[in-house]
C-alpha cells in the first residue's frame, strides 16, 4: 500500500514539474477495450475485456495503468483457458497529428492463469475421463502498439497489439493480441 502512495505521489509531482508551464497539458485517458487473440499452444482464439487510463507527462510521455481478462474455450467437452492480468504502463508518443497518435510502451505487472483440459480416452460407459488443472502467478511484461484517432475533442477511438511476455515462463499460451476501444480525454 505504501509502496502504490510513493509511486501516485511520484507521478504527480513529476507530472507537475514537467508540465508547469501549462495546464493545457494535463491529460487523462481512459476507457474500455475487447480484445482477441490466437493462442499457438491451444490452436485456438481468446477473447477479452479491459481498460487503461493514462496520464500525460508531456507531450510525448504518459504513464498510467491497464489490465484485461482473456478466455479461450478450445475444446467442445469445458477445456478452457483464462488470463487476468494488470500492472504499470509506460507509451511513448512518437507519432502525433491534430487527430492521429501512434505510441509504442511497456506494461509490467502480473497476473493469473488458469487451464483446465479433458481428456476422454474413450465414449464407451464405464471410461474414465481425465482433468488436467493447471493454474500459477506470473509476472508479466507486455510490449505494444497502439493507434489512437480523434473522433472528437473528448473521445478517441484506438486499436492495440500487444504480445504477453512471462519471465519466468509460466504463462500457458501466449499468442499476438488485437484491441479495439474507445478512450475518452479529461482535461
């Protein structure tokens, strides 16, 4: 708890010292995204829902958070798979117009994954059928693009591929993901 205390005070310091000459620059954006991907491991797709919201240092600069839940039903017997995952992101603005950003960031965080796969060894009565369960924590790195187009002064609408990455490998199937939402802009 303390350690979320420093960062917020931190941010907003450094958001203070980096943008005192204008208040025009203080930004906040947020909003929703669906999201789907292809999982290699399973051979199949995982769709999802999530949310960011940033805040501008600068004009190239924002930090803020994301996190996303994600499920890929890959079997017809109740095979699943599950990711809910979330952390501290960084997007750099390399790209910016009146109407058009295109950033590039990093999130870091963690999160949890969850596998459950049947195995039916035969549909003869009497067989046993057997439940793999697999389910670990896992640190979580996730370098992306994002694209956001101004479709007025207060909302943008943005599409994002990130790509899941676990240090200590235990993240289950990873696989290129696709987002699509809508940010809204305070001032």
């Amino acid at each position: 708890m303390k350690l979320r205390h420093f960062a917020l005070i931190f941010f907003l310091i450094s958001s203070l010292a980096l943008n005192a000459q204008s208040n025009k620059k203080y930004k906040l954006i947020g909003g929703m995204y669906l999201h789907s991907g292809y999982l290699d491991n399973i051979n199949n797709l995982s769709y999802g829902l999530g949310g960011k919201l940033t805040f501008g240092l600068n004009n190239y600069f924002r930090i803020g958070t994301e996190g996303y839940g994600s499920n890929s039903n890959f079997k017809k017997d109740g095979s699943f798979y599950s990711i809910g995952w979330g952390g501290i992101l960084g997007e750099f603005i390399f790209y910016n117009t009146n109407k058009t950003n295109l950033m590039a960031g990093l999130t870091i965080g963690g999160g949890t994954n969850k596998q459950m796969n049947i195995v039916k060894l035969s549909d003869k009565v009497g067989m046993p059928d057997f439940v793999f369960w697999q389910e670990a924590s896992t640190v979580i790195i996730s370098p992306f693009i994002s694209l956001e187009y101004s479709i007025s002064e207060k909302a943008n609408i943005s599409m994002k591929f990130d790509y899941l990455i676990s240090p200590n490998n235990k993240i289950f199937n990873s696989g290129l993901r696709i987002y699509i939402g809508c940010l809204f802009n305070m001032n």
